[in-house]
C-alpha cells in the first residue's frame, strides 16, 4: 500500500501555497490557466529539460470531479503568456470552479514527480495524499465544504505532463486517503495562537474576543472570535476582493499609458515592490501610475474599513482586529490610512509579508499535521518473555 504523504494547500485567488512532507518543500504558483492544444510550441526544444518545470507546466487533467474533463491546459506563469489566460472571476465559488480543482491537482502532481516514495511503473507514478485545505467562510456556512471534499475523496485523478521541463511524459495517478476542509477565518486563528504542534504560543491572545479579516481576491471572510472558538453565527462572508480593483488598475494602466500587463499578479508586484513601487516602464522611460494606484486602492479601503466597522459594532467587546490575507498586504497601508483618520480601531497587520500571504498554508498544515498524529496508530509494544 502506498504511504500517504502530507499535503496542505492554500488555493488563493491570486495564487497556491503549497507545504508538502515534513515542511521540506514549498510552492507558490500563480493561479492562472488558459486551455492550450497537445503540442504547444516551443523553441529550442532540445533544451526544454534545462529550464525551470514552474515556468513551463502544460498539462492534461482527467478527473471525474471536473465539469470539463481531459482538456490541455497551460498553468501558472506559462498561461500567463497567452491572450486565453482565465483568473477566477469575482462572485464565483471557490468549490464549484473547475479552475480550483485543476490548480490543486497540478501542484500536487509537480510535488508526486519528486518524490521516490511513491510506485512508478515505467512512466506513470501512484500518488497518494492526505489532504488539509480550506474554503471561504461564506461557501463552509453554505455547507459547500462536504461537496468540494466528496470530488476529491473517492476518485482517481489523473495529471499528464505534456510539453513541461524534465517531466515530459510522466502522468500522475493521484488518490487521496483523507481530505479535510477547513474554514478559512478558523485556520487563520490557529495559525495566530498556535505553533506546528498545535502548542499554545500567545498567551495573550488566547481568551481576547479578536477579529480577524481575511481579504482574498474574490471574496472577505471576518471571523468572530470568542471563548476560543469561531462564532458560526457572529462570522461573515463578503463578495468583495481585490481582483476587481486589480483589474480595474491593470485596464486603466492599458488605456492611458498603452502598456498590457500579463495578469493581476503584475499588478500586485507594481504596487507592493520595495523599489519604484507604482511605477511601470512606458517606452523605457519610468512613469508613475500612483494616481491610478491611490484612487482605485482607497476606494476599495473604505470598502473594506466599512465591513470592519459594521462587524464591530454588532461585536462590541472586541479587543484587536488582525488582518490577514494577499488583499491586506495590498491595503495594508490605505487601511492604517483610514483608521488614525477616522475610528482608531485596535488593528494589527502582519508587517512580514511572507508571513500574511503564507498564513493560510501554515494554518491547514499545523491542523493536517495534527489530525494525522492523533489517528496514527500507536506501535505494539515489544513483548519480552
């Protein structure tokens, strides 16, 4: 029987973090597809197994979850190439998108081919994992967690790497012998308190009534904290993200200064950069594009000011709000902004970005880690005559 290793996985709207194993392997991968033909071409193909498998995944994805089977797809910075490229659009579930499950199956597919744990009979490797992922607070109160997670258990999905870097040819055989999905907002509040083996490490945060606002790109979750547990009927979810302000950001940037930008993602690193934030190259000269940059970002601020005003005062005993999120670490500043201006609410953002972004991932891996230690069974212990 094939051992299950470890997987937990973020599916975010702007991109998958992925923690495999005993945390010694990562991945992070913009969450971007475009349908492509069998033979796409490449230049050079002789040298395609030099260059990086991350920039170059093509794939055929068969899985009897899927609404469109066995179709070719470009993943990730390789879509990101093409005029087709899909990014999931604002109002949609998370659960019910094909583009959720083809992203999630990639990702491990691109963990199963490093790993010799796993059979592999001439071209083809028998995976098997054991799963922590989560969902929008919304979708988990809408009990969409139960469906998301019977696609997944139960069936064999297949991954056939086509013209991708040193994996040409492999196809993945992937099962899972568990899946757990967990709301967004909790993991994000075991990910605050509590270290890799579930350990309690703040102390102080521990008994405080806390929100935490979790911004995405498609949708804000605020979960309401209290005696310990996420308040079910306190926690909101809002179809409200940054994509659309992205969006809006990257057409503008088209329609003033002519300049296309491949993806959201670009968009992201324009405005979070350390050097020449908010500026782009036009005809090679360096241009500023705050004035676009200001008016759509704080404008989306407010938005989101107005959501944590409105879950405040229906909770008015909280003590501290924690943002978390890709969308926080792009408002972090326009909301700060607001705040000294207005209400002076006790906010807290996560000033390592890594450590907002990667948020999520860390939380699904400490639970994961911890379901698989409580159902291991213990060993027989050695008899002595």
């Amino acid at each position: 029987m094939t051992k299950s290793r470890v997987a937990a996985i973020d599916v975010g709207n702007d991109s998958i973090k992925a923690i495999f194993g005993e945390l010694e392997y990562e991945l992070n991968i913009p969450n971007i597809i475009a349908r492509d033909t069998e033979d796409r071409p490449v230049i050079g193909i002789e040298e395609l197994d030099n260059k990086n498998p991350l920039d170059g995944i093509h794939i055929k994805v068969h899985s009897p979850a899927l609404k469109e089977n066995n179709v070719i797809y470009r993943v990730g910075n390789l879509a990101t190439k093409t005029d087709n490229a899909t990014e999931l659009d604002p109002g949609s579930s998370k659960s019910e998108e094909d583009q959720t499950l083809i992203m999630l199956l990639a990702t491990l597919a691109l963990d199963a081919v490093q790993q010799t744990s796993f059979p592999k009979v001439k071209n083809v490797i028998d995976a098997s994992y054991t799963l922590g992922t989560g969902l929008p607070l919304r979708e988990v109160k809408e009990g969409k967690d139960a469906g998301y997670r019977s696609r997944l258990v139960g069936n064999v999905h297949q991954v056939e790497f086509l013209v991708t870097p040193k994996y040409q040819g492999i196809k993945v055989n992937i099962k899972f012998n568990e899946v757990k999905v967990y709301p967004e907002g909790f993991a994000a509040y075991i990910n605050l308190v509590m270290d890799n083996n579930l350990k309690i490490i703040n102390k102080d945060l521990i008994d405080k009534r806390i929100l935490i606002q979790d911004i995405g790109g498609l949708s804000t979750d605020i979960a309401v904290i209290k005696n310990r547990n996420v308040d079910d009927d306190k926690a909101q979810g809002f179809n409200l993200g940054v994509s659309e302000s992205l969006e809006a950001i990257r057409e503008e940037i088209r329609i003033k200064h002519g300049v296309e930008l491949d993806s959201r993602r670009d968009v992201v690193e324009i405005i979070t950069r350390k050097n020449d934030r908010n500026h782009i190259m036009v005809k090679g000269s360096r241009t500023s594009v705050h004035d676009i940059t200001d008016r759509i970002l704080l404008d989306l601020a407010k938005k989101q000011y107005r959501l944590l005003r409105n879950v405040w005062q229906k909770n008015s005993q909280t003590e501290i709000c924690y943002f978390v999120g890709g969308g926080s670490h792009v408002l972090k500043d326009y909301i700060k902004t607001l705040n000294n201006n207005l209400d002076g609410y006790n906010i807290e953002f996560f000033e390592d970005d890594k450590e907002s972004i990667w948020m999520m991932a860390n939380a699904y891996y400490k639970l994961i880690m911890d379901f698989v230690r409580k159902t291991e069974k213990p060993k027989e212990p050695v008899k002595v005559n």
